[in-house]
C-alpha cells in the first residue's frame, strides 16, 4: 500500500534552526522562468537522471519497495516523479549504483565523470547501456544525496575542486568546473538538482559516541552544518551565484533542497523518515516536489531551445 500522507516534520520538534534566510534581508532571487510556458514539451525528449536513493525513490510509484541499485518501480516514500514526466512528453532513463555512470555522485565526482563522461552520459539508455540507434539525451538531470549537505567548515577561497574535505569554497570550486563542460553541448539541457536537507533529528548512534559528542554540543554541530548547507544552496541557486555572467540558457538549478525545508522555513528537513532521523524525504515531500519539478522543467526545456 502506499505509504501514508503526513505534515512537515513538527518545527517544535526539530532542533532549533531557524534558516539563515530569514536573517537576510536580500535572499538570492532564483531563475526567473515564469515568462515560458509550463506546458509539455510538443515532441518527446529523452532525459537521463543520475541519482542515489533519494532520486529513485522521487522517481517511483508509492508502494512497497521493488526495485535495485537504487532504480525503484514502487517505493514507500515513491513521489510519483516518472510518471508525471512520462505523461509531460519524457523518455525517462536512468543510471545509479551499479554502473561507471552513476555509481559516484557526490560533489566532488561531477567535474572528472562529467569531464571524462560526457559521451557516455549524452548516449546513456540505462545504467552503462548505450542506446542502439545512435540516440542522445536531450536533458541529463544530476543529483547528489543529503550526505553532500553535510559540510564541515566554510573553508577558504578559492576553494579546491579535487579536495575531499566537504567545505563551503571546496563545492564551490567543484561546482565552478562545470560550465565549461556543458558549454560545450548548448543542444542538451543540464538540470542540477540541489541535495536534500539534513534530517532534522541526528541519526542514532552508540551511547558511547553519543556521551562523547554531547561535550561537544551535537545538536549545535548540526545546526552550523544545516546553516553551511544553507548558504552553499542559496549560492548555486541565485542568480548572482554559480551561474551568474555564465550567458548559459540550457543549465538550471532545482532547489529540492529549499523546497524540503518549505522554502526556509528551517536550515533542516521538514520531510524527513524514520521520526525524523532519516534525511531521505518523506513520499509527502517527494510528491511536493514533483509538482514543482516538472513545471519547472516544462518551462527550462522552452528556455533552453528544445521546444516552443
């Protein structure tokens, strides 16, 4: 059965992270894409999203879990999101665990597989099948998971792309690499797709390390790390942010993550599973965001050039 609807996580049950959004008085303006229209695209347009579990389980029908390698048919928490795109004109394909393409999607992993990739990713049928007729993706949708949320410091500027260290400036070098890549392919839509909040309950741990970070204040460690992944999502979405001066019409960004804290409501999920210990959204907050993604999407296609 599909899983049960429920409301945003309690605001009184979370730690207490209020966004640093509403300590701004200038929030980042997003992309403006009111001015195209919503409606599906007028021929079919093959997309590939590569993705972890958080983007399967947006993708699947809510049920039971079936699926593998993170390519889900049905799943509890399922948003409904491949069927609204097959009936908006998409060719869903996907790649996750399993295969060269999708197996490493953290921060640091786009700029080499994109670089090194990209005719793989652009002939993708699904997972490292190629498609047989010669045919191409015309969007590549491309996500990291909430773990990518998790930073440690701001770091320094100007950052290190091929750093490990998940900091501030270190995304932002990795992220900064990209452009050049898709410049290179203006007949393909490249659709970022920001990672999903943290949970806003630390997940369980041993009563042993959990005595040992209470001296080090773990719920304020959380909350500086959701205020961190605040401010790098405000960046890669605004319009004075990743791709400011870049002149590039077929790249965009879907803030998943801002919708999931309801629009900076807090720093941390409002959708989150397991009572609140686990950052993978919730089947309410994946069906949230399939509504907003494929208008979204519908009118990104038209600005890019791939439909009238």
């Amino acid at each position: 059965m599909p899983a049960p609807a429920v409301g945003p996580w309690p605001a009184t049950e979370t730690i207490n992270a209020n966004s640093a959004m509403n300590e701004s008085s200038h929030p980042p303006q997003p992309l403006d894409l009111s001015g195209y229209s919503d409606a599906a695209p007028e021929s079919p347009l093959h997309l590939l999203f590569i993705h972890h579990s958080c983007g399967g389980q947006w993708l699947a029908a809510p049920g039971p879990n079936a699926g593998t390698n993170c390519i889900f048919l049905t799943h509890v928490n399922g948003g409904g999101l491949r069927a609204r795109l097959e009936r908006n004109s998409y060719l869903v394909h996907e790649a996750s665990y399993g295969s060269r393409i999708g197996e490493n999607t953290d921060i640091f992993d786009w700029p080499p597989k994109f670089r090194s990739r990209m005719n793989e990713i652009l002939a993708c049928d699904f997972q490292d099948v190629r498609y047989t007729n010669g045919g191409r993706n015309n969007i590549v949708v491309f996500k990291s998971c909430f773990p990518n949320n998790d930073f440690k410091s701001e770091g320094q500027p100007p950052g290190n792309a091929t750093e490990p260290e998940l900091t501030v400036w270190n995304a932002r070098a990795a992220y900064a690499a990209l452009p050049g890549e898709f410049r290179n392919h203006p007949e393909v839509l490249f659709v970022c797709v920001t990672a999903p909040p943290l949970a806003p309950k630390p997940p369980p741990q041993p009563l042993w390390k959990l005595l040992d970070e209470q001296a080090v204040g773990r719920g304020d460690r959380l909350v500086a790390r959701a205020r961190l992944a605040r401010e790098f999502n405000r960046w890669l979405m605004g319009q004075d942010g990743w791709l400011k001066d870049s002149g590039l019409t077929n790249v965009v960004v879907f803030d998943y993550y801002d919708l999931l804290t309801d629009h900076g409501t807090s720093d941390l999920s409002r959708y989150p599973t397991d009572n609140g210990n686990d950052s993978h959204p919730s089947h309410e907050g994946n069906v949230k965001a399939t509504e907003a993604f494929v208008s979204f999407l519908n009118r990104a296609v038209r600005r890019a050039g791939l439909s009238r």
